[in-house]
C-alpha cells in the first residue's frame, strides 16, 4: 500500500483549511494534499500545519485541473485515509441577474467537480477511509435568491447519502456536512450585491471543523453543526417548504 494520504479541496481558505488542520493532527497522514487554486496560500499551509503539505493547485472547474488530480493519484498510487470535498462557492443574487458563468460555475464546482473527485479518487480508498463532502443548510430547503447554490447543495446531500449506503459493505464512511452561515472568505464572492442582510448566527470555521471530525467517528450519515442550526433543520423538516420561503424572503427584506 502507498503513503497514508488525506486529500482537501479547498484547503486553501475557510472550512477547508480548518479541516486540514484538525485532520493532520487526529490521522497525522504521511501527506496531506492540499487542493484549491491559489498556489501560494497552499504552499503557506506548509508553515502551519504539523504534516508534510503537498500543495495541488488546480481550477477544479477545468478539466486540466481535474487531470492534474487524477495524473497525481495514479503516479502515487497514494491510501487515501480521508478525501474531503470543500471547494466550493455560491452567490446570493436574483438568478437572472447572475451571470450565466457564475450559475454554471456553481455547478460546475459544487457538483461535477465533488463528483468526479470522488469518482477519481475510489480506487485509493479502502476499508476504513472517509469521504467528507461540504454541504450546507441550503441543502435542505430551496432558497430564493440562492436558487441555483442550494440546489447544488442538495445535490451534495443526497449523493453523500447514497454513497454512504453504498460505500457501507466497502468499510468506507461518507459523511455530508451542513454548515449554516460561517465567517469565512465565501461572502466576498457571494453576498456582493447585499442580498442577504440578516445572519440569524455566524459560526466560525474552527468549530465546523471540530463538530465534523467528531461527527466522523460517530454514526450518521450527515451533520448539521451548532445548536441554531440544528433547530433551524427541524423547522426545515416540520414547516411546508412555502413557509420556510416565506419566511426566509421575509427575514431579508426580499420581495
Ligand atoms: N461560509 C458559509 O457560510 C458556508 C455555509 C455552508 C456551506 N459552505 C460551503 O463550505 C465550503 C467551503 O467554503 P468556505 O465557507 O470555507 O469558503 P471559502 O473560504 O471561500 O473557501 C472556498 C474554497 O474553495 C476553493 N475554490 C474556489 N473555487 C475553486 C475552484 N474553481 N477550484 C478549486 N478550488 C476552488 C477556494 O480556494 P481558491 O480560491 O484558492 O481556489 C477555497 O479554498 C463550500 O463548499 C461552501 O459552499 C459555506
């Protein structure tokens, strides 16, 4: 068997890079691969974490970005303890107002790229490795305004879910994560325009990455972190989809 190896997308900024954090200290991985597209806040990561970092940049929105992955798996044949997919983006804007780049990017990223990263990365995992993939609160209700990232984010949940019934008589645990708001550069690129005024709680991205690694060796296919958030998927789950839009455009000021 290669190297032990955690792959991270997105570990360049926010939940990622929080993640690759607390999964260097609990697996401590012969390498931690550190995937996004900025080079040089990879290549820092080297400086922070207690882990030899092997920085991946690559647009995972471009098929050279997904070769450059994938050419690197198969030359380093690596075991790969854990894949976490948290490249990610979203905007929060009328979906006709957004640019049709960022609407496919949004699924480009948030969907096909989370897929075939898992998809490539299969052959190097094993009984015992996790896959944990970045959803969101939006997975759970459509939300006006942010019609296109939830519907990605859905997409995230229920993929993650099935795999992780599938992947169950393989020995390999998938986890879906589901943060609510969380102070992270994710807002430079997806409330430009203001859209969303009110953030009910803002979680930290150092406590999503805490309640994820514990979620990992508990049962359970998903996790919601954070007491909010938790009673805002119950309401979620309780109230008519109407209401909850109703109640969402309500709270913003949105008509
Ligand atoms: N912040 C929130 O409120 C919140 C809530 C729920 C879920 N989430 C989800 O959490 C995940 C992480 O987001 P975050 O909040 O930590 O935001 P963030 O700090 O902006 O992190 C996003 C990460 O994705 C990477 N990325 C963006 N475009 C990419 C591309 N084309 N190819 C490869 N990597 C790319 C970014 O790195 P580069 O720019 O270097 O490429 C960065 O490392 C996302 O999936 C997001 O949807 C966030």
């Amino acid at each position: 068997m290669g190297k032990k190896v955690v792959i991270v997308t997105g570990a360049s900024s926010g939940i990622g890079k929080e993640l690759a954090r607390g999964l260097a200290e609990k697996f401590k991985p012969d390498e931690l691969w550190a995937v996004a597209r900025n080079r040089e806040r990879l290549e820092s990561l080297k400086d922070i974490l207690p882990v030899c970092v092997r920085a991946v940049p690559a647009d995972l929105t471009a098929e050279a970005g997904l070769l450059a992955l994938k050419t690197l798996l198969e030359e380093e044949r690596p075991s790969v303890k854990v894949l976490v997919n948290a490249s990610g983006f979203g905007i929060f804007e009328r979906f006709d107002r957004i640019p049709e780049g960022d609407n496919l990017g949004m699924v480009d990223l948030n969907c096909r790229a989370l897929t075939a990263v898992t998809q490539m990365a299969f052959p190097y995992l094993h009984a015992g490795s996790r896959v944990v993939n970045i959803a969101s609160m939006a997975a759970f209700e459509p939300v006006p305004y942010g019609g296109v990232y939830a519907a990605t984010k859905a997409y995230v949940l229920s993929f993650s879910r099935a795999l992780a019934r599938e992947w169950k008589s393989l020995g390999i645990k998938v986890l879906a994560v589901c943060p609510y708001w969380t102070k992270t550069a994710f807002f430079d690129r997806s409330n430009q325009n203001g859209v969303i005024r009110k953030f009910e709680v803002m979680y930290e991205p150092s406590f999503i990455a805490k309640k994820t690694l514990a979620a990992m060796d508990k049962r359970g296919d998903y996790v919601v972190p954070g007491a909010y958030s938790k009673f805002t998927h119950a309401l979620t789950k309780l109230l008519p989809h109407s209401l909850v839009m109703k109640e969402f455009m309500r709270r913003q000021k949105l008509k």
